[in-house]
C-alpha cells in the first residue's frame, strides 16, 4: 500500500469534509474533548493516546485535524487507520512517501495521525527507524490504541526518542462530565434533574454513541470482535463475566472465580481478567491493611464504566445487582480522581479507600454503624459524591 491509496482517509486533501466530523455535527449532543488541549503539537512530539473502544478517540483526533487546517497545509496532515495494513513495511513506506511529499511541497511540519496500532503486529518498526534517522524531527506523531498493556510495551520501544510527547488515556465521561455535557451548570441548584440524569447515566455509561441513542449492541460487537482478534474464546469469556458479576460485590479470588466456571482453572480465569483490564473493561481493588497492599488476598473487581456492566452483564446472561453497580461508579471515580483504589476489611469492611478516603457505598439505608472517618453513601447521595469528587470542567459545548 502506497500514500495514494490512503487518499480517501484523508479528505482534506481534496478540500472535502471528513465523515466522522461530519456525523459528530450531526449529533444532538456533540462536544470537543478536554484531552485534545493536553497533546503535544510542538515538533518533535510522539504522543499516545490510549482508551477504550468507541469513547471517541478517531473522532477526537479528526476534530484536531479541522483546527490544524486552519493554520497548516492539508498536504502535511496524514491520518491512517493502521488496521488495513498488512505489515509494518507498508507503514514505513507510507511515511517515507508522506516525508518526500513535505519536501516537494515545501512544507516543514507535518502532523500524523496512526489510528488503533494495535491491529498491526510491529507497527512501531515502521516508525523507530525513521525517528532514529532524524527524519521525523520536524514532525508531531499521534498513535492511539485500544489495548493499554500491549500499547504501553510498545512505548517502553521509545526511551528518549518522545521529544515532546504526551501519554494520556481516553475514558468514557464521569457523572460529572456527563452532567456538563447535559447543559447542568450548578447541579446543587438542581437536585431532582442530577438524580435523574444519574439514572440516565447508569443506562448510557459516558460513551458518546450511547449517549446520543446509538444501539448499544455496537459497542458490545466492538469488544466480541476484539476478544475474537487476540483468540480469545468467547465460552471462557463469557463464564468470566458471569463469575465476576455472581460474586460481587464481594471481594473473591481466581480460584473463587474459576469454581463457578465449567473446570476452568484459575490461571485461565486470571490470563481472561487480566485481558480485561488492559481492554479497560475491567478494574481491581485490593485490599490494603495499613500501608501493605495485599495483592494475593481476594480482590475486588469492577467494571469501569456502567453500560459495560450492563452490557456484558447481559452477554453473560448474569442479572446486575444494584449495590454491586453504585459499588463500581464510586470505585471507577475515585480511581480516575486519586490514580488508585483498594478496600479494607477487618472487624468490618469498607468498600472503597484511597489516600485519607474512606467509602462505604449503599443501595438502600444503612444499618449499621460506621467509624466517624468512613463516609456512608446510600443511594441518593452517590451523584452528588462523584459530582464533588471529580468537578471537571472544559468542554467546549
């Protein structure tokens, strides 16, 4: 594949709009992503931007690429979606033809997009030797992906070669945002619509499609497709999810999860989860006594955004407890506010802690009593939790 067979990836050269721009005005509800402000577009920059599928990566990208156009000739911006290669060496050699391209044009910065690495195995070979020969000096390099762990080896490929470069992960909206995004911009003025729109939210999560009324099933085929492409079997998958939805919200082991399965072992069930998380289905919280985090004992296991839960909750044939959901949306928000999250559990147990915090969440009243330092959420008081929690800011509606 050559750099003329990827024109139709690129419109603008052509002068035409791009589809995904086009579809996100068609939206109800459209808004630009507060991660596109944190790349780096000072040469030389190799940024990576990680998250999961169908939170709005490409078209995030195909929005920067409008506002590049402004000032930049459409010529030095190449997009490629990596997964219609077939080897590493169609990359370098599209690169090589994009760079000799800038040179006749004139043009000194160029700006390149490779969207879903992960599709092509070595795709950092068609793009190292080039930045080891200098010949991207002049360049800003965006490479995004949907698998964190495979991606993040890849990046440990790039010691002292990231100039300017950013690493920043994508997740589906918080509550907060999700809030923002619906026009709400003093929540504490407007309890019963917060209380609504959280139900809303349980059923949406904060992936763009959903939220505007796409068939969530779609979402769903996007991750079957990705278990299937790294030969995952679905069977195992499937009992996987079913086994952590059966257990929580209680905190359990691989060899608890692996005795609710068909004979599975727990290494297999442990291989699967951990897939899961780099997929950014999943999260882990383990229990932490004092300052010793204790990896080996049973862990608590979540689901990181609630239309996943639902989703895959459904696939499993599993019925969601309520708890176990409010129990995840708090553990996913402290996580994403604190860059961690575990539990305790000693004469009680406390759902989630991190730092000086410590939560226990409730669906209903709470009957028992708790020490002055745990904070006790029941169901009404969750929203404006996670509202206080993270109260992010920055979208341009």
């Amino acid at each position: 594949m050559r750099l003329g067979d990827i024109a139709y990836m690129n419109p603008w050269w052509e002068g035409k709009e791009d589809y995904h721009v086009k579809r996100w005005k068609e939206q109800k509800l459209h808004w630009k992503p507060r991660w596109l402000k944190e790349l780096s577009l000072k040469p030389f920059s190799l940024n990576f931007v990680l998250g999961p599928r169908q939170v709005g990566k490409t078209t995030g990208i195909k929005l920067l690429i409008q506002e590049l156009l402004r000032n930049n000739p459409p010529e030095g911006i190449l997009y490629l979606n990596v997964e219609v290669l077939s080897s590493y060496r169609e990359l370098l050699t599209i690169l090589r033809e994009f760079q000799e391209l800038k040179v006749r044009e004139g043009i000194k910065t160029g700006y390149i997009f490779l969207d879903e690495v992960t599709f092509l195995e070595g795709w950092w070979r068609g793009v190292k030797p080039l930045i080891d020969a200098g010949l991207l000096e002049n360049d800003v390099i965006t490479i995004t992906g949907s698998s964190s762990l495979k991606v993040k080896k890849d990046i440990e490929l790039f010691p002292g070669r990231r100039g300017h470069g950013k690493t920043i992960e994508v997740m589906p909206l918080s509550f907060s945002e999700y809030i923002e995004i619906m026009g709400i911009k003093k929540p504490e003025l407007h309890r019963e619509k917060v209380l609504k729109l959280f139900e809303d939210y349980l059923t949406t999560g904060g992936f763009p499609p959903s939220i505007n009324g796409f068939p969530m099933e779609d979402l769903l085929g996007a991750y079957i497709g990705e278990l299937v492409r790294f030969g995952k079997s679905l069977e195992i998958a499937r009992e996987t999810f079913a086994a952590i939805i059966r257990s929580s919200p209680s905190a359990t082991s691989f060899r608890a999860l692996a005795g609710m399965t068909s004979g599975y072992s727990y290494k297999v069930i442990q291989d699967y989860v951990e897939f899961f998380t780099e997929l950014y289905i999943l999260g882990i919280a383990y229990l932490k006594q004092g300052n010793q985090i204790m990896y080996r004992r049973e862990k608590k296991f979540f689901f990181r955004d609630p239309l996943l839960a639902k989703l895959f909750a459904m696939w499993s044939g599993m019925e969601l407890r309520e708890d176990a959901l409010y129990e995840w949306i708090v553990q996913e928000h402290v996580y994403r506010r604190f860059g961690e999250v575990y539990y305790y559990r000693n004469s009680y147990e406390v759902d989630v802690v991190a730092k000086n915090l410590r939560i226990e969440v409730k669906a209903g009243k709470a009957h028992r009593r708790y020490p002055r330092n745990v904070i006790v959420l029941e169901r009404e008081d969750i929203p404006f939790f996670l509202l206080e929690l993270l109260n992010e800011r920055g979208f341009n509606i």
